[in-house]
C-alpha cells in the first residue's frame, strides 16, 4: 500500500495538494483520521522506517477488525524528512487541514518539543511513541515509550560492577543528549562511579577521530553512547577502526532503536549493551505471534524492527485505540479522560499501563547485547513505573500543567 | 605531557588537515585555472563516494573501487558538465557559481530519487596502529599518504609534462596561450574533467568516514570554498597552506573544546584571514608557486 | 604663490622595485602640465597616487599647501579634482543626463542639477544624447560623455591619463583643441606618452624616466634635449646620466 | 515620466496588499493561511536580498545570517519582555548592527566580490553551527534557553499592543506580514528614487566612477547593507511568528535559496524577487506532493536554467518578449 511518501516540503497550500493517497478500509462510515509524523528520509529515518511499518499494520489490523466505533481509521503519514521545521508545518496541517483525532510521531526529542505546542494550541491529542529522557508533563502528550527510570537505571547497575566505575559519555547535541547525560552521571555515581566527561556532538557530526583520542586520553572504564542518528553510526565504525572495541566495552541509550545493528559489522556492533522496553528477540509467544503476523503481512520488505522505537509506536496505536473504544467517542477530552483511567495493553512487549499521573507508561523492561546482527536479551524487568516523571508530574492535581521538567544533575 | 599525547595529536591534526586538502583540491584546481567557482564540487565529492560504494558492492575490488572507478566516473560527468554549462558562462563568475548551485541542488535531487535519502556506508578497509598507549585508524594514516601522494603528482605533473607547461601558460595568459595554437576550449576541458576526477577520488576517500548519503556534500561545499578562497590564487601552494593552517586551527579546536566550537574556530580564522590578506594567502605570499 | 598640486619626494615602491622615485613636482593654478615619459617610466604609477588609488610609500602630495597624502580617491574628488581614466570609466547602465547629474554631487536641488547636466552637455556638444543609455554609445561619445562628468561639477584641476589613446590623428587635434579651451577655466595636469599631442598643447612639460624626473621644462626645450630623445629613441638604460 | 509613475506603482501594491489582507483570510483554510504568511515572510527576506545584490551588486551569499538573527533575536526579546510588541525593534535591530559590523570591516577593508561572498557565507556557518551547539543549560539569554539544534519552539507570537495576554490570531498575523512587505516594498522604492539610491545603482554599474567623482563608496555600500540586513531581520520575525526559529534559519540551503528567487525573479528589480519567492515557494511545495519528483531536483533544475536561458531572471526577460522593456534601465 502507497503512502505519500514526501508529503510536502513546505506545507501545501489549499488546491494545490494532489490527491491524497489514503489508507481507509472499505467501510462505509465516516473515516477517523490519524495522522503519523515520522522521518522516512534523512539522518532519522533509520528509525522512522520501522516505525511508520508499525504505525501501518496496527492501522490495518484495526481496520480488518472493522475499524474503531464502527468507523474506518483513515492514516496519513507525513514524511518530514529529518528537518524540524517541517515537523510544524506537518503538525499544524494535521490539526487545521486533517482534523486529526489523534497524532502519532515525532523520534527525536526536539521533534517532538516543536510539534507538542502546536497540538496544544490546536486541541489536537498527541502520541508521543519514543524512549526519551523524561520529564514531559501535559495532559494533551501521552508519553509511551521507556524514560531514563526505566532504562538508564537498569543498564547501569548491569555494567559497572562488570566492567568498571569510570564512565565516559558522548551524546547528540541537543535536548535528548543532554538530559540523558545527566541520567546516566546520576545512575553512575549512585552506583558508586564517576563520569570522566561528556562529548556532546551535532548530529550531522561524522568525524570522530579527535574524540576517539579525547577517550583515550581520559582511560574510562565504560564508554556510554547517546548519540543518534544515520550520522553517528560513523561512531561505532570509526570505534572499532581505531582498535578500540577490544579495549574499552561500550553501553548505550540510543543504539538499535534502528538498524545499527544491520548496517555496522558483527565485529563493530557485538558487545554493545542496551536497555529498552522491546527487542525483537525477546522470546514469548505473544511477541513470536506478532512477528508471524506482521512478515506474513509485510512480505520480504519488513524491517528489522530493533529495540523500543518501532514497536512502541504500535504499542501507541492500540493505546489510544483502547481509549477510543472506552470513551466512545474520539473527542479529544473524552479519550483523554478514558485514558487515564489507566487502560492496559498486552502486546508482544509485555504489558503496557497508563500512569495516569503523568500520562506516561509502566512498562516491562529488557537487558540485552548486540550478537550478530541482532540482540541477545540478558535479562528482564516486569512493570516498571516511570519514576523519574513521578516525581516532578502530577497530571491528577495539576491538570493544566504543560512543560518539561529537566533533572537537576551537577555535571 | 607524555609523548605518545603529543604524537597522537600531531596525528589527529595531520589527519584533519589531510581530510580538508584531499576535499579541497579539486575544487583548488579548477579555481586556479578557470577563474571558476563549482559550487556542485560537494556533490562530485558525493557522486564519488557513491561511485565507490555501488562498485564495491557490485563485488569490485574496494581499492579499485576507490580508486579508479570514482575518479574516472566523475571526471566523465564533469567532462559532460563543462560542455552543457561551464563553458555557456565561461567570464561570468557570478552566473556560473549561481549555475553550479543548481546543479548541486539538482544532483543531490537526482540521486535521493535514485538511491533514497538514507546513509550508506562501508567500514574503513584497514585496522589499527598504535602510538605508544593510543590506537588510531590506519585508514587515517593513508588519507595523510593519500593526501601528499595526490598534491605531489599534481605538483609534479604540472611542472614537468607538456600538458602541465600549457596548463600554466593558460593560467598565466589565456589569450597568449591560444596565440600559440593551444585552445583554450580543450584546455578548460580538459581542467574541469581532472578537477571533477580529483574530487570523485576524494569522495571515495573520505566516504568510510563519513557516510555515503545524497547530501554529504553541503557538509564539505562551505569548508573547501573557504579553504580555496582563504589559500588564493595559486592552487597547490594555496591549499596547501590554507588547508594547513585551517585544518589544524580546527583539529586542535576540537581537542581544546569541542567539534562545533573547533569548527567556529576555524571559520573565525578564515574570516580574519580574507580580511588581512584580502587577496588570499598566496596573494600576498608564494605569489610565484603553483 | 603656493602651487594648486605639488609632491614633495614622492616614492612608491612595489617589492623591491621602485616605480616611482623622489618625485617632486609642483602645478600652479590655471597651468596645463604635461606628464610624459615612456612604458614604464612611472607615469600610470604616478597617477595613481596622485589620484588616491594607492598610498605612495614615502614622500607627500599637498593641495594649495595643505598635505593630502594617503586620502582616498573619493576625497581627493571632493577637494575639486576631476579625474578622467584612459579607458572610459562610465556608469553604462544609466543614460548620459542621469550620468552627468550624478557628477553635481553637491547640488542637492534635482532642478537646478538637472539644468546643469543639461548645460554642460550643451557645452560638449552631445545634448542631443542625454537621454541615451551610455552602454550604446559610440567610442568617441564615450569619451565626451566622461568629460562632460569631469567638467560638469567645474573642478579647479583635471587630471587627464592618455586622453589620446587609440585615437586617430584627426581626433588627436580635435582632442588638443578642446583640451585648450577647457585650459580657460581649469588647472589641467595630462599624462601622456604621444609627444607630437604634447607638442600641440603643452605649455610645461616633465618627464619622467624609471621613476625620476629626468627634466622638466618648456615644450621646446625638452623636444630639444638629447636626453629625453634618447629615451623616446629607444635607448632606455640612461640612467647613469641622471645619476649623473 | 518617471514622476507619475512611481504613485502608480506604490498605489498598485497597496492596492494589492489590502485585498489579499480583506480576501485571503476569508477564502483560504487555516493552514493554507499559516502558509501564505510564511511566503510573505519569504519575500521581504528576498526583497531584501534585492536591494543588497540586485541594486548594490554586493554579492551577499549569508543573507541568512540576518533572517536567523532576526528570528532569534525575536524570540529572545519576546520571551524576556513578555509583550512581544517590545521585541519588534530588537529584531530589526539587532541584525542591522550585525550588518553594519560586518560590512565596516568588509567595505572599509576594501574586500570585493568574491570575496564578500565568502566571508558572508562563513558569518552564517559560524552562526549555524554556534547555535547548533546551544542546548546545554548554560546557553540562555534572561529567561530564554537558545535551546541548540531544538531551536526555540515555544516562540511567543506577536500580541496585541499592550496586551501581553492575547495574542494576535493567524488573520492577524498574516495581515502584519502583508503590511510589512508592503512598507518594505514602498521604503525600497523610495530608497531608489532618492540620491543615495541612485549612488548605490551607480556604484553597481562603476565603483570606480563614482568614487572619481566624490562619493564615498564605502559609505553607501555599507548603508544598502545595513538597510538589507534590517529588512532580512524583519522577515525572520514574521517567520518566527508562523514557524518558530531554530538554526536552518542560518543554513545553507536558506542563504542559496533567496539568491535563486532573486536570480530567477529578475536581479534589479523589486517585484521580480518577491514574485520569484512566492512562486518557487509554491513551486517547491507542489513538488514536494509529487511522490516521485524529488523537490531539489526541480529547485536545481529551474536555478541553472535561469542562468543559462534568462540570466536577467523572469520578470525582465518576459518583459523583453512582450516588447515593452525599454533597455536596461537601472532604475526600475
């Protein structure tokens, strides 16, 4: 099925458009219209390509199982092309052109700060499906993938006992970057360990080469990866070039949520040690079942689905589709309201439940290596909550809230 | 300072200061012939890298990949560029760097629509050295040989073969030089054809560092025209220094801050230096080298 | 009587070569003075820096006694100089009347300016092209059309470069006939190398010779010497003679 | 001639201004007006650029520098001033004094042409990149964050004088960009009418001569510049109230891209660029629907066509072909 690939460079101005190619079941009824934000093209789109295939077949999923109240789910999916600026331009034309329901999107966490007060400003109800660093409290933002509480705090205490109390980070240069640095230096030191620096690089960065020796020079025990990006895949090449890999082991946030994996070499990848909220390889029926269903539905041109990201995004699909089904209605406050009654999801990456307090998730949480082109999950850690949100957001007793909170971290 | 420090920043610094001359060069050379400003150079750059990859993938050797196809391949479409719009606005700098920018942007269209807009890549085809208790890329140790290896054969080829003499005598004196019976047609030719080889073998160079994606250039297109324009008037000698001075300005930048602020650094540099010497380096200085 | 332009020791070194070599020269007001000399004898150098293009290396240039050595050309305008180049410089995009208005820089009343212009093509003889665009103008309307911007906002000095450049003879006396006429009103320094032009116009005459003032003089006189026409015949190193 | 019709002229567009102000709001949807505001921002950044380069043959490649510091500078005010009416002049402002810097050190450095597009280039890199690099904590300015490569998102927009509480609705707004392409539109005309205009389009055609005749080149060229650099600031505002500011407005693409509307609008003339922004605007977005064209592509193509076929760009060559083009005439 085609979806409008390059939708618009600047937007599109009335009559102008061509016709939209749509995806809607054929069912009689008014169509519900959601609409996708995700880069497929550019630096991200790395991980916006399995997102929008996952955005896809849970759309068609609700489709075939004869849509939502009754109603067909019209998806359009809007290609922003790695470029923030037109992530607004996308999310306004959903919430003034499209009368979106709901809005699935953003990956990276300036993405998503451009296009939440957007949606605010328009009523228009917003999924944000991504690991991110934490900290969002708005009623209109439904946060649902694993923050640092979640993931950051179960990596660490996995890594330093084995390989060290010295932690050099290098990390993307923006919002992400930097509060994800201050998660793993206060993960670190709760442990017991130091961080020795922190690198932080644009993400058009490719040259790692003076950074490579910045490392050597400081001798750390672990080097941490938050960096993100078709670009900083240079990292991990340039990395194991220098000879490095043998020397000093790597952890990372940010690695797998696309296909690092596939496009490095075994050599490059292996070792590489990550904790999210899904891998494809986690072992339970009800992940190998979606998995039969999904290559049977996607053919040969289904993407490796990595960690956390794209099945996040399915997860939030059928989230906010609960939510639909328990308002009956998809009036924005409605859903909301259904929302935080704290509905449930058991998916293929375990169970998902709204915290209704800070309208993020408690979710089930994975450990696992890169082994040849692919993970190999460690360990797992059921339900757990988002603390890091809790302790700063209170959605219930403050239903107007709507900022970031950042954690306060001396560097 | 332990030694081996010193050693492995002297080679960061070499290495970055190979990387910008190896990017610069082609752009360098059809400057100091042509009086001309290829502002689609980061897309040879690009093509070059592609030419490299899809090659190598095709089951080429990847040194002959890198080396023979991507110089030969993009020396042939800049063969194709000179006739169809390099040589309609030969004189008008202006007209021709605005003409070259929309085949820049036209190119990177071009090949997104063909390759998609997503990186590519191949990992560097050589391992590890050590300095004292640092490790570096050997691959970088052979951009820096790769580097004097193509400055000294342009060097050489234009001092001491014919077609060097009457490149010269063109640069000196066009008018004089086709007094002479040489056409500059063929001459200008022939110029944009090396120059565009040159980079599409720097493109291939540099692509297991970067990346190989439709927009790779605009990353080098600002940092090569500053190089050439900062360097002046005569090409090697010209890159030669500008590359040097910038290339370690934001080598060392980078290790004293960071990559951004390195990069600042160098830029600030470039613009005192136009402001100093407004006729580039080898304006004021080497004014008689190549 | 101060002079209207004199130098004082002017030297313009370029490298090691010096173009120009302890000149010093002075024009009285109302003079017609000639510059001659052969290729390279450091008349085009001299004429830059009189005219503000290039600042000399030593030695100073003074404006009825006043120094204005190193001011820019725009400012050496100002002080009423009117500078017409060997090839004419000309605003090719604009017609000849808005060309010759902007040259009244001073008169800010557009009415008054305009009746102006008007007047002093009247005067070349060329008002019938005022409202041409100079870039469609013949070679010799050309050069009328810079004289009439030089003249236009009646300098006290002009100072001319080869006015006679790729003329026929025929247009060389035209020239030395109007170059005369334009004597009555203006101080007028030409820098020239054709001596039969020179001999058609020139009152005083200085030539110089690898940077220096070999002689200056009158016409006859500096026709007569031996020197000067060793020069022009082509023996070039005399200048043990100088020293001399 | 030129007397009567220079208030034609100036009627026309302020005729043209009031309808599209009256109409536009009531027959576009939201969006396509959101959109239609970001256009009219574009063409008073290319206006801008008209001035600069087509009349002051100052080949500025860093137009950009000053729509990005307009924006930011915007931004930055409006969020520490809390009425965002107060942060208009720092946005006009604050890249005027940026420009006025920097062609002091260029024009009375005696750098030219290729040359001063080199060095404008490099400002807007250096800017990009700077700014690029500002999201950690300690980049702020008062109480606003510059935020790095997320730029500033939440960019207050314009509100009510004296009302700091109620922002102007998206009608409004586009009315204001509207208003202001207009008055730069009738500023630059009248810049061209007076002597210093004249002197500018002098200097274009022969440096040399005007400075023979008296005028400080360097002074009118710095004062085109700055004139420029203030109206590049004023669009980055309007873009920053219907986008938000983030560093593309210092990138490449943008710098390159206002030099092809005004290449392929019509160098020396006014209406030519921003006719040439708003058509290559749309034109773009309409590539951008065909799923198979890739926008630069297009972009690119028409860029070394114009340069190629009508290096005077489109409004002069379609005016040679209907035969009405009387010469090139420098002041139009």
């Amino acid at each position: 099925m085609k979806i409008k690939r390059r939708a618009a460079l600047k937007g599109l101005m009335a009559g102008m458009a061509a016709p939209l190619v749509l995806r809607h079941a054929a069912l009689g009824a008014d169509p519900i219209t959601v609409v996708g934000i995700h880069d497929a093209s550019g630096g991200l789109d790395i991980y916006g390509k399995p997102m929008i295939a996952c955005l896809d077949f849970a759309v068609d999923e609700a489709n075939a199982a004869g849509g939502l109240l009754g109603r067909p789910i019209q998806l359009i999916n809007y290609d922003p092309q790695s470029n923030i600026q037109l992530y607004t331009q996308f999310a306004t034309q959903a919430a003034t052109k499209d009368h979106a329901a709901v809005v699935h999107g953003g990956i990276t966490s300036a993405s998503r700060e451009a296009i939440r007060p957007i949606l605010d400003r328009y009523r228009t109800l917003y999924f944000y499906n991504t690991q991110y660093e934490g900290g969002v409290c708005d009623r209109n933002t439904f946060c649902t993938g694993s923050t640092p509480a979640q993931n950051v705090q179960k990596l660490m205490p996995y890594i330093m006992p084995k390989w060290g109390k010295k932690v050099y980070i290098v990390a993307a240069d923006y919002n992400y970057g930097q509060i994800t640095s201050k998660w793993i230096t206060k993960y670190a030191r709760d442990g017991g360990g130091s961080v020795l620096a922190v690198d932080f690089f644009p993400l058009d960065v490719t040259d790692f080469g003076p950074a490579i020796q910045k490392i050597q020079q400081a001798k750390p025990d672990i080097v941490i990866s938050a960096l993100v990006g078709g670009a900083h895949v240079s990292f991990y090449r340039q990395w194991a070039a220098a000879g490095m890999k043998s020397r000093i082991p790597m952890a990372s946030t940010t690695f797998g949520g696309g296909n690092e994996t596939l496009i490095l070499s075994p050599e490059e990848a292996n070792g590489i040690v990550c904790a999210y909220s899904y891998f494809q390889e986690i072992d339970t029926p009800a992940n190998h079942a979606f998995l039969e269903k999904f290559h049977a539905k996607m053919g040969p041109n289904a993407p490796y689905l990595g960690a956390e990201l794209a099945m996040r995004t399915y997860v939030g699909f059928n989230l906010w589709a609960e939510g639909v089904r328990k308002a009956g209605s998809i009036d924005r406050m409605k859903v909301i309201e259904a929302l935080e009654t704290g509905i449930v999801n058991h998916g293929p990456a375990g169970t998902t439940s709204i915290d209704p307090k800070t309208n993020h998730v408690t979710l089930d949480v994975y450990l696992a290596e890169a082994q040849n082109r692919g993970f190999k999950v460690l360990q797992s850690f059921p339900d757990q909550p988002p603390l890091d949100t809790q302790m700063v957001c209170d959605l219930q007793k403050h239903p107007n809230e709507n900022k970031q909170y950042v954690v306060d971290v001396k560097m | 300072m332990a030694l081996d420090i010193v050693f492995a920043v002297g080679f960061q610094v070499l290495s970055g200061v190979a990387t910008l001359l190896i990017t610069s060069l082609g752009l360098a050379i059809i400057f100091g012939m042509m009086r001309v400003i290829n502002l689609a150079h980061g897309e040879f750059l690009m093509l070059g890298a592609y030419a490299a990859i899809l090659s190598a993938r095709a089951g080429l050797n990847i040194w002959i990949a890198m080396l023979v196809v991507a110089p030969l391949a993009v020396g042939g479409i800049g063969l194709i560029i000179e006739r169809l719009i390099i040589r309609q606005l030969y004189g008008r700098m202006v007209d021709t760097m605005l003409a070259t920018w929309g085949l820049s942007l036209a190119l990177i269209g071009a090949v997104t629509m063909i390759f998609g807009n997503t990186v590519a890549g191949f990992s560097a085809p050589l391992g590890s050295f050590a300095i004292g208790s640092f490790t570096a890329s050997a691959y970088a140790l052979f951009l820096i040989v790769a580097a004097v290896i193509l400055l000294g054969g342009v060097w050489a080829i234009l001092r001491f073969t014919p077609a060097g003499l009457i490149a010269r005598g063109t640069m000196q004196n066009a008018e004089m030089a086709s007094a002479l019976g040489v056409s500059p047609d063929r001459v200008y030719a022939v110029t944009f054809a090396a120059g565009s080889a040159v980079s599409g073998l720097a493109g291939a160079l540099i692509a297991p560092f970067s990346g190989v994606v439709p927009t790779m250039g605009a990353a080098f297109i600002a940092k090569s025209f500053i190089t050439v324009i900062t360097g002046g008037a005569a090409m090697l000698a010209g890159t030669f220094s500008a590359s040097g001075l910038l290339g370690t300005v934001a080598t060392l930048g980078t290790f004293a801050t960071t990559p951004v602020f390195g990069e600042v650094m160098m830029l600030a540099v470039a613009i005192v230096l136009l402001r100093l010497l407004p006729q580039g380096i080898t304006g004021r200085f080497f004014r008689r080298a190549l | 009587m101060t002079a209207l332009l004199a130098t004082e020791h002017l030297t313009m070194r370029f490298g090691g070569v010096v173009a120009v070599d302890d000149v010093s020269l002075a024009v009285a007001d109302g003079e017609l003075r000639c510059l001659i000399g052969p290729n390279g004898a450091g008349k085009s150098t001299l004429f830059k820096c009189l005219t503000g293009q290039i600042k000399p290396s030593a030695g100073r240039i003074l404006w009825r006694g006043q120094d204005i050595t190193g001011l820019n050309s725009f400012e050496i305008a100002r002080l009423g100089v009117g500078i017409k180049t060997q090839v004419p410089s000309l605003f090719d995009g604009l017609t000849v009347l808005e060309s010759v208005r902007l040259a009244l820089r001073r008169q800010a009343r557009e009415r008054v300016a305009r009746v102006q212009a008007l007047a002093t093509l009247e005067r070349l003889g060329i008002v019938e092209l005022a409202q041409h665009l100079v870039v469609l103008l013949a070679h010799g309307q050309r050069q009328l059309v810079e004289l009439a911007m030089v003249v236009a906002p009646e300098p006290d000095l002009i100072i001319l470069d080869e006015p006679t450049a790729g003329m026929s003879a025929e247009e060389t006396t035209r020239a030395a006939r109007v170059i005369r006429a334009l004597n009555a009103a203006h101080t007028i320094i030409v820098v020239e190398h054709d001596m039969q032009f020179i001999r058609a116009i020139a009152k005083t005459v200085t030539v110089l010779h690898q940077g220096r003032v070999l002689i200056e003089d009158d016409v006859a006189s500096v026709l007569a010497d031996r020197r000067v026409q060793d020069v022009y015949l082509g023996k070039t190193d005399v200048s043990w003679q100088v020293v001399a | 001639m030129n007397g009567i019709r220079l208030p034609i002229e100036l009627t026309a567009a302020s005729v043209v201004t009031i309808a599209a102000i009256l109409i536009l709001p009531h027959v576009l949807e939201l969006f396509a007006l959101i959109n239609a505001t970001v256009y009219v921002s574009m063409a008073v950044l290319a206006l801008s650029l008209a001035l600069v380069w087509g009349f002051g043959g100052i080949l500025c490649f860093g137009q950009a520098t000053f729509f990005g510091l307009g924006g930011y500078a915007y931004a930055v005010a409006a969020i520490n001033f809390g009425d965002t009416v107060y942060a208009v002049p720092v946005a006009i402002a604050v890249p005027a004094l940026v420009a006025a810097a920097l062609g002091y050190v260029m024009f009375y450095g005696r750098i030219s042409d290729v040359y001063i597009g080199a060095i404008t280039l490099t400002l807007t890199l250096i800017l990009f990149n700077f700014v690029n690099s500002t999201s950690g904590d300690q980049w702020r300015i008062g109480a606003a964050p510059l935020g790095g490569f997320n730029g500033i998102p939440s960019t207050p927009p314009l509100n009510m004088p004296g009302d700091p509480g109620n922002p102007l609705p998206p009608e409004w707004i586009f009315a204001v960009a509207m208003l202001s392409l207009l008055i730069c539109y009738i500023i630059a005309k009248l810049i061209l009418r007076a002597r210093f205009g004249r002197v500018i389009v002098a200097i274009r055609e022969n440096e040399r001569r005007a400075e023979l005749l008296g005028y400080d080149v360097r002074a009118y060229k710095l004062g085109i510049f700055v004139i420029g650099g203030a109206m590049a600031g004023l669009s980055g505002l309007l873009f920053a109230n219907c986008v938000f500011v983030s560093p593309t407005m210092f990138s490449l693409f943008y710098s390159g891209q206002i030099i092809v509307w005004v290449m392929v609008g019509g160098l020396s003339t006014l209406v030519g660029p921003v006719i040439g922004a708003i058509l290559l605007n749309l034109l773009t977005t309409w590539a951008g629907t065909l799923p198979e064209i890739n926008p630069s592509l297009i972009l690119g193509a028409i860029l070394a066509l114009a340069v190629l076929v009508m290096p005077r760009g489109i409004l002069p060559s379609l005016a040679t072909v209907l035969g009405r083009f009387r010469g090139a005439r420098g002041m139009t």
